[in-house]
C-alpha cells in the first residue's frame, strides 16, 4: 500500500460527497473472477460497507465495460 500524493474526497456510493472522509492510500492488487480474465488494479484503498471485500467503480466499469446480467445477478 501507497500513499497518494495528494488526497482525494470520498464520494459515497449514493453519489454524496462527506466533506470529511478523504482517500489517502492506492495498492496494486491481482484479481481473479470465474469467467473473466485475470488482471492487476490500481485500487483506491476505503474502508468498505461491511460484508464488502472491495468495490469496483466508474474507472473499472469504463476500461474494462462487462457485461452484466443485472437480473440474474
């Protein structure tokens, strides 16, 4: 884990931004999901909801564009 240069507001799931909570830190992780190609990720480092290992957000749906079955899941 890194520290970033310059830290980052937070901005919540829900779309708010807490003026207080700021991302600070980036590591490099390899990911590995059943039918998708293997990868390494800059990943911003947050404390997550709970139950949750990590998030994907707009910069990994951008680049990589899965497809999703939102019904199914």
């Amino acid at each position: 884990m890194s520290e970033l240069p310059e830290k980052i507001p937070l901005i919540i799931l829900d779309s708010s931004e807490s003026p207080s909570l700021f991302v600070t830190h980036h590591t490099k992780y390899m990911v590995e999901i059943p039918s998708f190609p293997s990868f390494e990720w800059d990943f911003l480092v947050i404390d997550t909801p709970k139950g949750e290992d990590l998030i994907f957000g707009f910069d990994f749906l951008n680049h990589f564009n899965p497809s999703i079955d939102w019904t199914q899941g």
